[in-house]
C-alpha cells in the first residue's frame, strides 16, 4: 500500500534525524575500488566484502592489475565472496574494458557503467552515487523490502520500487535517503521479524498497521 504524501514527508523526517551521516558500508579509497567492492557484494554481505578488499587491492590496486589475470587466479582471493567464478569473470573483464575504452577511469554515467560485465542497475547507482554525487536511489534487497512496507512505494519488483521512490523523495535527498533506508533495514526492519515495538515509524507504516495493528 503507498503511502500518503504526508506520511511519507514525515517518514523521510524521522529516517534523515535518525540515520543523518549514514554512508555505503563497503570500505573504499576511490571510484575503482568501490566498483569491485559493489560487485563482489552481490548476494554477499559487505562485512565479508571488507574482509576480503584490503589484501586484495594491496596485491592488485587498479584495473591494469586485474586485466592482466586470467579469471582463474582471481578466485582464490574472492571465493569467500560466493558466486567467485562468476565474479572474477566478470571482474577481469569489466578491468579489461576499463582500460580499454576508458582509460583505466570508472565512467560517471549510470547508463555507461551497467554495459560492465556484472554491473547492474543497482551497482551502477551504488558507484555514481557514492563516488560522483549523482543522484541516484539504489534499490537492493533492503531498500525493497523496507520502501515496500512503509509505503515509500508500492510496487513488485526493483525498477518500479525505484521508479516510485524517485517521485515520492525529493531528488536531492535520493542519495542519501537510500542509506537511512538500507540502515533501517539492518537496524529495525529486519526481513523476517521486524522490530515493529521499537520503530520510530510505526506510526506512519502501512505494515505495521496491517499486519500488527490490525490482526490484534
């Protein structure tokens, strides 16, 4: 169920007063290093992503590096990351292209960047968001599942989430708000029990008032 603009307005408030700072959780020092950190993160944690970066970008620090493996001798150093054959493909050959056609530069444009091998519209939004300043809403599993139940959107799957989320949050608040988003997930509204007694939203939520309120 969307929400009302006035609850949405007050959600947003209570979301930037609580989770104010909030920033991307993958260890990073420039745009390249967030970009492998992203796509290893997929169907991985970032605690294990920056278990696994500092050793790795010590050993191989930029795109020149990884270009000249063969896929083969990368998985060894992301196989904690799951889906490593997967990624190290998609890895070398992304670092490949990088160096190609872009001069060993990670490109600014969310359109240019989900034509790398393993980034996706959600990876290409982390990157030009949290390295360039874009405006951009990056829609993973917890910005879904917890835009969804507050009623920030109403919508069955990630592009329309995202299409949705853009017209109900004002576009220079897209970047951040995706992390008090993703922060609330992680903290509060968890995907199999949401602490619904304890948030500062419950209010405001559609699914608390249905699925709480409502079956009291």
């Amino acid at each position: 169920m969307e929400n009302n603009k006035k609850n949405i307005d007050k959600i947003l408030e209570l979301l930037e007063e609580r989770y104010r700072g909030a920033g991307t959780e993958l260890e990073h020092k420039n745009p390249f290093q967030l970009l492998i950190a992203t796509i290893l993160s997929a169907q991985c944690t970032d605690k294990q992503v920056n278990k696994v970066t500092p050793s790795l970008f010590e050993k191989y620090p930029g795109p020149e590096d990884f270009a000249a493996l063969e896929p083969e001798e990368l998985e060894p150093h992301i196989k904690s990351c799951g889906f490593y054959k997967t990624k190290s493909r998609n890895i070398v050959a992304t670092c490949k292209i990088l160096m190609e056609k872009y001069n060993g530069q990670v490109p600014k444009d969310i359109d240019t960047l989900q034509r790398l091998p393993g980034v996706g519209r959600k990876t290409a939004n982390v990157v030009a968001s949290n390295a360039f300043g874009v405006d951009a809403i990056a829609v993973d599993t917890h910005v879904f599942r917890v835009s969804n139940r507050l009623g920030l959107a109403n919508a069955d799957n990630v592009l329309e989430t995202e299409k949705q989320l853009m017209e109900n949050i004002p576009k220079n608040k897209w970047r951040d708000a995706h992390h008090w988003i993703i922060h609330h997930g992680r903290q509060i509204c968890n995907a199999r029990k949401p602490k619904c007694e304890i948030c500062f939203l419950s209010p405001y939520c559609p699914y608390y008032q249905e699925n709480i309120i409502g079956k009291k």
